[in-house]
C-alpha cells in the first residue's frame, strides 16, 4: 500500500467519525433542516475521498478478512511465543495432532484422522492423516512430531510453555536436563503415520492440550535449513521461508505495518476454507481500532475501550460481541510478611470487596463477579463459593487480628501496572477497604516490566494479577498455587496443597473422583486466600456483521478455516 | 496648590513603584491577576466550597453531565468533577511555584554569576550546565525517585533541579551584554562589590526576559508532572492534578467531554492569565523602555 493511499484512508476515516456523531447524537438546538446538510455534507465528504470503498467492502468482495490484533507479534514461532496476538496467527497457520470444535473445543481430528486410548487411560495412539502436507507439498510424519516435541521441550529451547508437555512421561526429566536422551521419554513412532504418546498418569484434557501450540509441529526440513534445532529466533519463520500445516500460510509480513495469510492448497481440509486471506493489524490502542472498525477498515477488533460499551450495547448491539472467557481477574497479597501473612486480615480484605458493584459499575456488566479462583463451568466442575461481600465479617476479622476500626494498621501500597481500567478498580477497591475496614491504601502503578519484577521479588503487599487459562481443565488455575510455580508470585507454599496439586489429583482414580479432589483443593486454598478473585472475564469486542462463522469459545481460539464472508448489496 | 504641587514633584519613585503603577494601567494583566487569585483562592478553599470529598465514590451514580449537584459534572467512579478540579488545582500549582521557584533561584543566580564574572568561572559552570543537558532527563528524574524515594517535594524539587538549565543560559546571555554598559561601569567605579552590583543592578535589567521564560515554564512543569504521575513517579490515585484530569478526560472525551472540558479549560485560563500577568509584568519592569 502507498503512503498517499494510506493517507487518504486515514481521512476518509476522520470524515466517517464525524458523520457518525452527527447521525447518533441528538443535537436538539440544530433544526431537521441543519442536521440534513450537516449529514449531507459529511456524506459528501466521505464519497469523495479515495474509491469510496473501505478495506472491509473491498474484503467482503474478494474473501479478504481483516482484523485487529493488539500487537506485532514477536515471532511466529509456535515453541516460542506466548502471547495472544501470535496464537491468533499461529491457529490461522497451523493445525495441532488433535484439533477442537470451534464452539465446544471438544477435541475433533486435525492432523490425525483418528485416535486410540489404552484401557488404562495413559497411553494413546494417533493415527496421522496419509494426505496431511506442509504448504510446501512435503509429507507430515510422525516423525515430524517426535522432533518437534523434543525441539518444543529442550532445555535449550526456552519454550515458557514447555511445562505443558511435561504431562508426557519423562519429558519433565528432559525438560530439566537430568535425562539426556530425548528417546526414554513416552513418545514412540510407530511408522510413518502412527504415533504413540504415553503419559506420566492419566490426564483427561492431554487431547485439549494437542490444541495448543506447544504441541504444534513445525517444518523440520526448513527449521533445519535455517539452523539447528534449538536455534531461537531464525530466518525460519521470515516470510519466503516459513511453511506451515494449517488452514492458512504466510503471504507477507510488513513489521509494525500488517501481516497476511493466504489459503494454504495443500490443508487435507482445504474444501471448508472459505476465505482468501486474513490480515492481521498490530493496532495496540484501542481507541484507534475502535475508530477503525467504524471507517470499516477492519472487520474485527481485538478489544474495545470501556466507555464505548454503553454506546454500542445501546445502538449497535449486533456488532458487539461479548462471551465468557476462560481467566480471572484477582488481587494477590504478599504472605512472606506482616500484615498480609495472618489470613485473618487476608479475609477481612477479601470480604470488603463489593465484587458486583465493580463488575457491574466499573466494568459495566462486561464482566462477571468471582467467588473463587477457578472459573466456572471448566468441564463439569463447580468451584467452592468462599469468598463474598460480608462487611460485617470483614471488621471483624480485622479487629480479630489486632486492629479494631482499622487501629495501628501498618501503611500498605497496592501495586498495579499501569492502565485506565486496573486504575478505576484499584481506586475503587482503595475506597471500598477505606469507607468498611477504616484502612488507608496507598496505590503504586508501575509499568509492566517493572510491575512483574516487583512481583517476582516479592516487593509489595497487594498486587493486582489476572491469568487467562491455556486449557479448559481446573488444574490450569489452581496450578498457581504451587510454590513451584512462576506465576505463583505471592510466597504461597504450603507442601500439603503442594501434595494436592502433584500428587493427589494426577492419580485420582476416576475423573468424577478427581473433580472432587479439585473441589478439595480449591477449597484449602481459598481458605488460606493468598490470592482474592475479583471477576471472571469475558471477552469484549466488535465484529462487523457481514463476518459469518467465528464462533465464540471459552479460550478464545478462532479457526479460521470456518469464517466467511458475507458480501452486501453493493 | 502650588505649594502642594510643588511637594509632588519632589517626591521620587522608586523603580519598584513605577513598575506598580505600569502594571496597573494594564488591564489584561490584571485581569490575568485577578483570574490567578480567584482560582488560587478557590483551590485553597476548597473544602468549604464543595460539599463532597475528591476521593469520595457514588459508584451507582456513575459519569453524569453537570447538573445542579455537580456543576461539572461526575467521572466514572461518581466523583464530583469540580471538587476534583479544586484538589488538583491545588496540587498543579503547587508544582508550579515550587518547581518554577527552584528554577528561578538556581537558574539566575547561576547565569548571573557566570555571566558577570566571565573567563575560566564561566567556562567551568556553563560546562556543568552542558553536562546535566545531556542527561537524559527522563532517567535524572527516574534516578532521583529511586534513590530518594517517592515525595510530593521531591518530586517538585526534581523537575525544578531541571528545569533551572535553560533559565541559566538566558540568563547568563543577558548579563554578559548587561556588564559592559555604563552604568554598571559607574556602579564598579563606585567601588560596590560585585556581589552588590549582580544583586542591585544586573539582574533586575535582566529580568524581561526571565520573566517571559517563567510564564512558559509553569506551565511545562504542570505538564510535566501529570506525564510524571502517569507513569506513577508522581502523585498517585486518588489524589489528582489537573494534568491528570485532563489526560484521564481524552480518554473519554467522546462520551464525556465535559471530563475534557473542565480541567482543560481551567489550565487554559491559568496559563493564559500567567501569560498575560508575564507581558505585563515584563513591560511595567522594563527599565529602558520606561526612560523614553
């Protein structure tokens, strides 16, 4: 695209923001007659610069999809990346062993036609499809896996994400460096298209976890020629070289700009893809995408500043799309030292939290208030309730632990990174805890990097976190309570829940027997409230109407392959 | 009469009182003063003005358009926004007069003394000047918080230790092209110390240009401190400023612009009015002008 193309698309879209405001807010003191040339000529405006067609008619004709995506992702390497802009791109690419309903995320074949499970629930055996290529034409092995896993696994690698093959028997060990021999651990080639995956015990969610990108493969004939194995960062993944397995591959990558996926020929399943391309924008200002989705250059937002929500639930209800999402919003106190390492005065602080008044003033009932740190409905478990809004209670326990009304309670600061939103609910909260526990709290923003530091050193008393879960299964959040855990970050450890998480639960005999020890679980460590749930998210965002198919799912995941366009009248 | 009239005209006045009576006749900045003190004023009484608290929620009220309980209207937690205007207004110009202040004080005495001594002396001290230039200031600020921890004064102090920079240059340029007129020549054949002559004679001709330089510092400074706080240097939730304000308002000045409006037109009138006093002052000041 040229610079003066991109210029005018720019006013085109000052000029559509005016006629939108002039069209949906009433200007009582302009007569019918005004307000008609006031429109008439922000049309005129509008119809003379450029084609007069914006990127999302343009896109409708030709089956072009673009979205927003938040960031420039980092790299599209799936055994690196680990955020939520690059999964986006990653799911478009690529396709795991076993893929998932776009709806349900039930697990449904991908890569491998079909599967088998042992008796004993710890082996499985994939099945790969005879017909399933990389972009290149290149055959996909089980071969392919076996390296990939051990690339995604290696202590050399980096991967953040590597904990979650460690679900495979001995991986850990290798993950770890003690094992140096990548062929003890529990993955076996068959043959070519046979697979066989043995588990450290057995885990009824290891088919959602093929899903995710840790358990991608990748191209081990181009990882190689651009490199060894474990090389991070290649050329591998620059456009021209990369090649992938998914219902898309890579067309062109402009850096900070846009990047474009084509159809890919050679997916098995290439009949149902309905759209030519999709581009992604890194567009990190929501308010900016917000103005773009209006002048109709995207078709989709990544996300949407609060305070549009009243307006489109209001008057564009249809585009605005807002459905439960795997995460928890909570704050985490310090519990290493005074006063948060007495759990009476952890309570007292969680009770004074008016969850709904937050949820629904705040976040304006785009989120939903949470009782416990799991949220709900994670495959037919229902969290214990034990924390709610009980001012009563809460004065008391403060006064329990030795500071009635508030007395001699020491300074405390309440650490967040900075945004607009973490900022209005930290007030909030700062006000809620002053008005019923009579305690003053100072409140800290720092920026992000800094902000995770200070939580990794253990320097502050309350902090706010939030985790958006990787898989749909219980263990995904109460893990975070580990003392083994990196994203633990509160000095929580305490070896019994250690046991409960580890060992416990792993061996639980049957999957209603292990909802139960999660219930157990949950309820030990809601009960020591190192962590206090504040809401559950949702996602928030705008889709233009004429998108079809990108159906919402509890992590939301988008495959791609399902989503078409609908063309308008024009 | 004549006798009285007579009386009159033998009565001096002093320079101070000649700029008393210059800055008087000039209606724009005392308009600006006027502004200035009633704004000033109204922050200072602000508890008595305003019914409610600036940290104090109506989170079921929400952000509603001014009305007669809140005459500017509420944020999104409920907070009146005028109460909110008052506190912060307390806090933006207080960084403006502390911050100002230890620019002015550091700033010219600096430049002065440079400038009028001259030779290696000049050399020496504009270098320290260059060198703190060069800092990236960001970074100074950010050191300075580190190392002494996080205060509403030194955050002041910080941006002024800043901001003096420029004041010295200016400052020293007006003193050199001051010391080689005549009457600072007659003040040194009369044997007056230099310190006196810096103090009595160079710095109140110098001080035009220093004044415009002020006017256009307080209001850098205000800026300064909001970008401060964003980033959480400054002063922190719930207390406010009207930097503050005005850049929580942009985020929402679609839906409420009155969360725009307030705070921005507040700070516009004070910098205009500083603006205004500044050119009066200037003028009435300026001793060359006046002896036409």
């Amino acid at each position: 695209m040229s610079k003066s193309c991109s210029l005018s698309s720019s006013a085109c879209s000052v000029f559509a923001f005016i006629q939108h405001r002039y069209m949906t807010m009433h200007f009582s003191f302009l007569s019918w007659h005004a307000k008609g040339v006031l429109i008439l000529c922000a049309t005129l405006l509008l119809s003379s610069c450029g084609s007069g067609e914006s990127r999302v008619e343009s896109g409708n004709r030709d089956g072009v999809l673009h979205i927003g995506n938040f960031a420039e992702p980092q790299t599209l390497d799936p055994h690196i990346h680990t955020g939520v802009p690059e999964n986006h791109i990653s799911m478009a690419l690529f396709e795991g062993l076993v893929s998932a309903h776009p709806k349900t995320l039930q697990p449904i074949p991908g890569m491998a036609e079909r599967w088998e499970v042992s008796e004993d629930g710890k082996t499985y055996r994939f099945y790969i499809r005879k017909n399933a290529k990389w972009s290149d034409g290149v055959s996909i092995t089980a071969e392919d896996y076996r390296w990939s896993w051990e690339r995604a696994s290696s202590p050399m690698m980096g991967n953040q994400y590597a904990y979650m093959l460690y679900i495979i028997k001995n991986v850990e060990a290798w993950g770890n460096g003690t094992l140096k021999d990548f062929d003890q651990v529990g993955v076996r080639v068959i043959d070519e298209h046979t697979l066989e995956v043995e588990l450290e015990n057995p885990a009824p969610y290891f088919l959602n976890l093929l899903n995710h990108h840790s358990f991608y493969a990748v191209p081990r004939h181009v990882v190689l020629a651009h490199g060894k194995m474990t090389d991070q960062y290649t050329q591998w993944v620059r456009p021209g070289n990369i090649v992938s397995n998914g219902p898309f591959m890579l067309k062109d990558w402009k850096i900070y700009h846009q990047l474009t996926v084509e159809k890919n020929p050679n997916y098995w399943d290439a009949d149902t893809v309905k759209l030519n391309e999709i581009t992604f924008y890194p567009v990190e200002n929501y308010s900016t995408e917000e103005r773009m989705f209006r002048a109709g250059q995207i078709h989709k937002t990544e996300d949407i500043p609060l305070d549009k929500i009243p307006y489109y639930r209001a008057n564009e209800p249809e585009k605005f799309r807002n459905n439960p999402y795997l995460g928890t919003y909570y704050y985490q106190f310090n519990v290493t030292r005074p006063p948060f390492n007495d759990v009476r005065v952890r309570r007292a602080f969680a009770l004074a939290i008016d969850r709904k008044t937050i949820a629904k003033d705040i976040m304006y009932g785009v989120v939903d208030p949470s009782y416990s740190i799991t949220p709900p409905g994670l495959s037919g478990y229902n969290p214990p309730k034990l924390v709610s809004f009980d001012p009563k209670e809460a004065k008391r326990l403060l006064a329990e632990a030795g500071y009635p009304e508030g007395k001699g309670f020491p300074e405390v600061d309440l650490l967040y990174n900075t945004n607009e939103s973490h900022r209005k609910i930290a007030v909030a909260v700062q006000q809620m805890w002053k008005n019923i526990l009579n305690v003053s709290v100072g409140l800290t923003n720092q920026e992000w990097k800094v902000y995770i530091d200070s939580r990794n050193r253990l320097d502050y008393d309350i902090a706010r976190a939030g985790w958006i879960g990787d898989y749909v299964d219980p263990m995904n959040f109460l893990d975070l309570g580990l003392s083994s855990n990196g994203n633990n970050r509160s000095g929580y450890n305490v070896p019994e829940y250690d046991q409960m998480i580890l060992k416990t639960i792993p061996e639980a005999s049957s999957p209603e027997q292990r909802l139960e020890e999660f219930y157990k679980a949950e309820t030990r460590f809601m009960t020591d409230l190192p962590f206090v749930p504040i809401y559950n998210y949702k996602t928030k965002y705008l889709v233009h109407p004429s998108v079809k198919g990108l159906h919402p799912n509890y992590l939301d995941y988008y495959y791609f392959k399902y989503v078409s366009l609908e063309k308008e009248g024009n | 009469m004549a006798i009285s009239n007579f009386d009159e005209t033998e009565v001096g006045q002093s320079l101070w009182q000649d700029a008393k009576q210059r800055l008087r006749k000039n209606k724009l900045a005392i308009f600006g003063l006027t502004v200035l003190l009633v704004i000033g004023l109204a922050c200072l009484l602000a508890p008595w003005i305003t019914p409610y608290g600036y940290e104090e929620q109506n989170l079921g009220l929400g952000a509603t358009a001014p009305s007669w309980q809140h005459w500017m209207g509420t944020d999104n937690l409920g907070r009146d926004l005028l109460t909110r205007v008052l506190y912060g207004g307390r806090v933006s110009i207080t960084v403006g007069l502390i911050a100002t202040g230890v620019a002015l004080l550091v700033g010219v005495t600096w430049g002065a003394i440079a400038g009028y001594i001259g030779g290696r002396t000049d050399a020496i001290m504009m270098r320290i000047v260059d060198i703190i230039y060069a800092l990236p200031f960001m970074i100074f600020i950010v050191l300075l918080m580190v190392i002494f921890g996080r205060s509403l004064l030194l955050l002041f102090l910080a941006i002024g230790l800043v901001e003096w920079l420029t004041m010295a240059r200016i400052v020293r340029g007006q003193v050199q092209s001051l010391k080689q007129l005549e009457f600072v020549e007659a003040a040194r054949s009369m044997g007056l110390s230099q310190w006196t002559i810096i103090r009595r004679h160079i710095i109140p001709n110098a001080i035009g240009p220093v004044i415009v330089y002020t006017t256009l510092t307080i209001p850098n400074v205000m800026l300064l401190e909001a970008f401060l706080s964003f980033l959480g240097l400054g002063i922190q939730a719930p207390q406010s400023s009207w930097g503050l304000l005005i850049s929580a308002g942009v985020e929402t000045m679609e839906e409420y612009p009155w969360l725009l409006i307030f705070p921005g037109v507040t700070l516009s009138l004070v910098l205009f009015s500083l603006n205004f006093l500044g050119d009066g002052l200037r003028d009435a000041l300026d001793v060359r002008a006046s002896k036409d």
